[in-house]
C-alpha cells in the first residue's frame, strides 16, 4: 500500500543515522564525505517531505501521519480476520448462524481483530511507550477503544469503533493523494515502494 512508502522511508532512516550515519555512495567525484552522498541525510530529507504532504493530506480529517498509520494497521489487521473468518464459514455446511446470533457474532469478530499495544507497535516499529500517547488520543477522538484483557490485564487490547472504521472511508483517497503529489508513474512507485521494503527487511 502507498502509506508504507513513508513509513518504511521513516523506518530506515531513523535506523541509518543511529547505526550507519557514516554510511556513503560513490559519486563521479569520488568525494564519499559530500553531504549528498550520505544515505541516511537524503532518506531524512525524503521522509520528512513525505510526512509534510501526509499532514497536509489528513488536516481535513483531524489525523496526524503517526495517526494514520496505525489506524492503517489496524484497518488491514480487521479486514484480515474478517476475510478469514468468511473463507472459514464457507467451508462449514453448518456456518449460518441461528436467528438472534448474528450480534453475537459481530461482536466476537470485533473482539478478535483487536491488536495489543505490544504488537501494534512492533507492526508500525516503534516502542510501546511513544505509541501509548498516540493510541490515547486517537481513543479521545471516538476512533478505538484500550482495554484491558480479563485473562491478563498486563495486555492492553486496541480495537476499531464504529467511527474508527468510517474514518477508512474518509481517507481512502490519501494513497492516491500522495502518489500523484510525488508526482510518479504508478510502475515507478511500485519499484521504489519495493526498493525501501527490501532495503528495510535487509537491516531488520
């Protein structure tokens, strides 16, 4: 997806200027100490370009960039439990539900597509403390709700509202938004969303 150019940009550029600040490219000049040849400076300069244009993209509906992307996550992690749980109940002859379930149902699907804190901020690669306040506010804004679970309350369980989800329709758009800001051919996006991805899972 689109977004994840910009937070895999963000990803490998806060792990080059804490890890390999030094790190540079040939050049005609062979002059590896120019600033334009230092990766982690150009990747810097390119995500906070990014981020600009994203937070420009959301004012309209309240989000931040950080914001959005774990509203992403979570939009992808519902629709894959949905998606799953569909496939499943096709191959049960005896899936339908009794009049008066359905609710029931819903609501155990809604249960299960919720993500611990711990494992949304593995998924968007921050720590669980910088994502807390994040998650708060987006909680204040109606979009989740945190809970925390009877079987281990240690966990703390994020889960999509109602007008949580409604905001994915609102912002549907943004993908698009951004990719023609960028002002790139959708093959030239794809191969550079493909480069960062590689580049990102290489020094994972």
């Amino acid at each position: 997806m689109y977004y994840h150019l910009f937070s895999g940009a963000t990803r490998i550029s806060s792990y080059l200027i804490r890890t390999i600040l030094e790190m540079t490219v040939s050049n005609t000049d062979d002059d590896q100490l120019a600033l334009d040849n230092q990766l982690g400076f150009t990747l810097t300069v390119v995500a906070r370009k990014i981020a600009n244009q994203y937070s420009e993209a959301l004012a309209p509906v309240g989000l931040t960039p950080p914001q959005f992307f774990a509203l992403a996550k979570l939009w992808e992690h519902e629709l894959e439990v949905e998606a799953a749980e569909a496939a499943a109940a096709e191959k049960d002859a005896d899936s339908k539900p009794a009049k008066g379930k359905k609710s029931k149902k819903t609501e155990a699907t809604k249960k299960r597509a919720s993500l611990s804190l711990s494992n949304l901020s593995k998924e968007l690669s921050q720590e669980a403390g910088t994502l807390s306040p994040l998650i708060k506010r987006l909680e204040q804004q109606g979009l989740l709700t945190r809970t925390r679970l009877p079987e281990d309350e240690r966990t703390l369980s994020i889960t999509l509202t109602d007008r949580g989800r409604a905001m994915r329709k609102e912002t549907e758009g943004i993908p698009v938004e951004i990719a023609e800001k960028l002002n790139m051919t959708a093959r030239e996006f794809e191969t550079l969303r493909k480069q960062i991805t590689n580049l990102n899972s290489r020094l994972a």
